[in-house]
C-alpha cells in the first residue's frame, strides 16, 4: 500500500487522506472539539483545492501554543479507545496535509512535529484506520485506486461522492 501511496501525485496523497478521515470524523459529533476539528479540515481541503491556507496557518489549528486549544492538545481529553482512533487518523491526515503545505511554501524549518511527518505517515495513519469499521479495507482500496486512475479533479465534493459509493 505504501508504494502505491508514494507514487501518487503529492494532492492525491493529501486527498487521500483527507477523504478517509471525513469517512470516520462524525464518530466524533459529541466531542467538545468536534467544530475545532470541522474547522481543521476544512481548513485542509481548501489548502488541497486552492492552497488557501499557509502552514503556518494550518499548524495553528494543530497547536496554537495553548495547553487548552488546538487539536494537539484536545486529542489529548479523549478517553474513548474507537474515538481516540478517529483521533488519531485526522490528525495524522491534518499534520500530513501541514507537512505539504509547508513544502509548498518552500519553508526551510518546520514545527518541531511536523519535521517527522513523511509519506510513512500512511502505515500509523491505516492501522488506526483499519480498527475503526471493518469496512475500512475495503474503502482503502477503492479509494486509492480511484486516485491512482482517476483523472477527476480533487474537491472534497468530488471525493465525498465517490467514497458515499464505496461505504
């Protein structure tokens, strides 16, 4: 999965991930944080689509410097082991998703955890993925193949499409 993941155009590995988090975030509709973290990827799909955001900008919805605020640190309040796996697949999504954005800008210094982030981010980012519904297998496989042959843009509506046709 991994090399079929590295040879995917740097968009689509960002689109793959985004997608397959928005496939399990509403398990999280009771979190408090559930807004902060609509906020974050939406922030992340309009880097993906327009390149909107900065990295520095999207890097503050992970951590804003604060021990009470920024995804980093509410991950942290989730005691919930099925909740803490969505958790951690959109954050790994959203740090990936930074990481590229700050390759984008031609950022020389990253974020201290962000300068760890590389496409090996996949195999942490599927375990988890992988423990959430037993579906998921099977969606990851569509999916990135959908990606790899696929010529449609990368809007998070086109994506969304397609992976309400895989669930």
């Amino acid at each position: 999965m991994l090399d079929t993941f590295e040879k995917l155009e740097s968009d689509r590995q960002v689109a793959f991930l985004l997608g397959l988090s928005e496939t399990v975030v509403d398990l999280l509709t009771s979190s408090s944080a559930y807004n902060d973290i609509k906020n974050a990827m939406k922030a992340c799909w309009e880097w993906l689509e327009n390149k909107r955001y900065s990295g520095d900008e999207i890097y503050f919805l992970l951590d804003d410097g604060t021990e009470f605020s920024g995804l980093f640190m509410q991950m942290q309040d989730e005691n919930d082991p099925l909740k803490e796996l969505v958790w951690g697949c959109i954050v790994d999504a959203i740090s990936f998703t930074n990481w590229k954005a700050y390759q984008s800008d031609n950022e020389e210094y990253l974020p201290a955890p962000i300068e760890n982030i590389d496409e090996s981010i996949l195999q942490q980012f599927l375990e988890g993925f992988f423990k959430i519904k037993l579906i998921n297998k099977v969606v990851v496989k569509e999916f990135i193949n959908y990606l790899k042959d696929s010529n449609t843009l990368l809007k998070r509506e086109n994506i969304m499409n397609f992976l309400k046709g895989v669930q």
